[in-house]
C-alpha cells in the first residue's frame, strides 16, 4: 500500500482506533446470519439429493457446484464491489441465498438443484468478497488483523450452531422444507442487517478491466497461493473425518466440529491481540504448525479424547493463520483493487478445498484414509516451505 493511500484511509478513519464501530457490528451480524444459513443446509443438502434419488456421485456434483460458482464469479463480483459499492453486492449475496433457500423446498429434480446450487454459490462470492472488503475500508490498518480476526469468528459461531441445528429438526421430523425456511429467514436476517451499514465511498469509479494484472501480480497471487495450499488440510477434514470416525468406532465426529469451532473461537480472542503486533508472516508460519500436526495426528486418532485435541490443535492453528494471511494481502494492494485481490484469495481456498478433496480422494481411494491425512500434511509442509521461499524473494 503506498504512502497516499495511507493518507487516505488516516482521512476517511479520521483519529479513531476503534474496531466495534456500528458499521462493524452491523456487517459481523450480518455475516452470522448470513453463515448460519450456509451451515444450516450443508449437513442437509447431501441428504436432500439422496431424497431425490440421486446416488452419492450426485451428491457430489450438488455439494461440488457450489464452490465452483462461487471460483468463476469471483473476479467479477471483486471489480464490481469495488467500482459499484461493497453494501450493493452484500445485499446481493443475502438475496440470492434467501431465493435459493425458498427455491430448494419445491425443487423436484436433481437437474434442477444442481442450477441452484450454482445459484447458491453466486451468493457466496457476492457476500463474501464484498463483506470482507467493507471492513478492511472501515478499520484502520494497525488494528486490521484484530478486526478481521473477530469478523471471521461469525463464521466460526456459525458452525457450531447450524449443523447441529439442522439434524436435530430432521431427526425430529420437521421436514426439509422447514429447514430450508428456516435457511431463508437466516439469509432475510442478513439483508436486514445490511440495510443499515453506511457504504465506503468507491474506491474507483467506472474503467476498471475484469481481467487485468490484480488477478496474477505476486502481491494477490503469492498469499493466495499459499492459503490455497492450507486449504487441502480442510478439505481432508470435511471430506473423510466422517468416515473415517466411524471406521474406528465413532458414531458422531459432529464432536469434532464443536470442539474446532469453539477452540477457533476461543483462540481468536488471543489472536485478534496479537495479529496486529507480531509481522505477519511470522504469524502465518507459527500458525500453520499446529494445523499441519493435527491433520496427521488424525490417521492415528483411535478415541473421542483424541479427536477433541485434534479439533482444539486445528481451531487453534486456523484461528491465526486465515486472518493473518487475508491481512498480509489487503496491506500489499491499493484500495481500489482491494475487493478483487480478496475475490482471488476466497477462489484459491475455494480450490483448495475443491480441488483438494479430489486429489485426496484418489489417495483415499488406493491407499487409504490415513495416508489421505498424512498426504494433506505433507503438502501444508511445502506450502510452509513456499512461503518462506517467496519471502526472502520478495514476492
């Protein structure tokens, strides 16, 4: 970031240090809603597809669309928040996950819930890029990474609730249709949530190019790489943990994601102190250690007192390492291409969780769920090595 826009940002923050401004509680709300709506239908959306009559190939290609969607739009979504407003597209995001939400109740073919689950992802790098975006314009540079920190942890609370949620209303014979109304008045939430954030002034009107050098300079690239990289530590999770729990004997890994979600939260109330005081980099590297542990302790995990230290050990590494590294990349761009630099960064974790499932699918597939964790950790080794790499090249 150059020296006037620093200038800029000091003008339009004026003196305050503050984080809890209204503008930033507005938008943390708004993104709890807006994520409670997501967690809410992603233990369900597999379950539905199986209700339909589709196969677990299906199920797939439904929960694979989404983050596809979500990859091709954000470029656009990123040039369009910046030259158009950040408060427009996060709106826009909360209405395309309220339709899609009503629309998945009276779907009745599987062809049909795939084009919403394109639809659904839309909404996702609508929100997500433009949220994220509106904060960093909003907090001053030497308390982003606190800032950041504490928005991310929406998410995470999030996560504990929704899944949970959403099989105890199935378990207890709500329906479908009730959880996708429920979904719908989360994501209703959300837009109401919005309406009252008072926009940022554009960071640039009119003549910026969808495809130019923001999507492939070293200073957007390099981070986004790197967090893609980590993203396949994720993806291992969320694709074979289930599985491979109850091969071992455990009939609810959703103990799992409790224990993440709460050790992520917890964590972060350290993290959003320290972020901003330790250089970044350094804290992106610490960070990744206990994640790329974690993961390899899972192929050895035997008992639920083991997986909740897994879980704590993975919360407590993810705490610092994604709003470190989303920090690292707003502090090396301009303003005016901040919303598209952040719209490349979600598309390479979109892909590596993707793209990383796939990949460690096929090592699950010949060699085993274990050697598919220890993989995911060998590969986060080398994303450490990466970074270290481009570090001292000055990438």
């Amino acid at each position: 970031m150059t020296q006037r826009d620093e200038n800029t940002e000091t003008a339009a923050h004026g003196n305050s240090d503050k984080v809890f401004i209204s503008g930033f509680l507005f938008t943390s709300f708004a993104s709890f809603s807006f994520f409670s709506s997501f967690y809410l239908l992603l233990p369900v959306i597999p379950l539905y597809v199986v209700n339909l009559g589709g196969s677990p190939f299906d199920v797939g290609i439904a929960l694979g669309l989404f983050p596809i969607a979500s990859i091709l739009a954000r470029p656009f979504i990123g040039v369009y928040a910046d030259t158009q407003g950040r408060k427009l597209y996060m709106i826009i995001g909360g209405v395309i996950f309220l339709l899609a939400s009503l629309l998945y109740s009276v779907t009745a073919t599987l062809i049909v819930l795939f084009l919403l689950r394109l639809l659904h992802g839309l909404g996702m790098a609508s929100f997500t890029t433009s949220s994220s975006a509106y904060i960093a314009d909003i907090i001053p540079r030497r308390r982003r990474g606190e800032a950041m920190s504490y928005f991310a942890s929406a998410n995470n609370i999030a996560l504990i609730v929704g899944p949970y949620f959403a099989l105890t209303l199935i378990d207890g014979g709500g329906g479908f249709s009730l959880v996708f109304f429920i979904a719908a008045i989360l994501s209703g939430l959300c837009i109401l949530s919005v309406l009252p954030v008072k926009d940022t002034p554009l960071a640039v009107r009119g003549g910026q190019k969808i495809f130019d050098k923001t999507l492939y300079r070293r200073e957007v690239v390099f981070p986004s790489m790197v967090i893609g990289v980590g993203a396949l530590t994720y993806a291992a999770i969320i694709a074979f943990l289930p599985v491979h729990a109850q091969q071992i004997g455990m009939d609810n890994p959703g103990v799992f994601f409790t224990a993440y979600g709460l050790s992520v939260i917890g964590s972060r109330v350290v993290a959003s102190k320290l972020i901003d005081k330790i250089p970044r980099p350094k804290v992106v590297i610490f960070s990744a250690i206990p994640m790329l542990i974690a993961v390899a302790l899972l192929a050895f995990t035997q008992n639920l007192l083991q997986l909740i230290f897994v879980a704590i050990l993975y919360g407590i590494g993810l705490a610092f390492l994604l709003p470190a590294a989303q920090a690292f990349l707003v502090d090396r761009v301009k303003r005016e291409e901040r919303a598209k630099a952040l719209g490349v960064f979600f598309s390479f974790l979109e892909l590596g969780v993707g793209g990383g499932a796939i990949v460690l699918g096929i090592v699950a597939e010949y060699l085993g769920y274990q050697s598919a964790f220890i993989v995911a950790s060998i590969v986060g080794i080398g994303g450490i090595g990466l970074f270290q790499y481009g570090l001292k090249r000055n990438w």
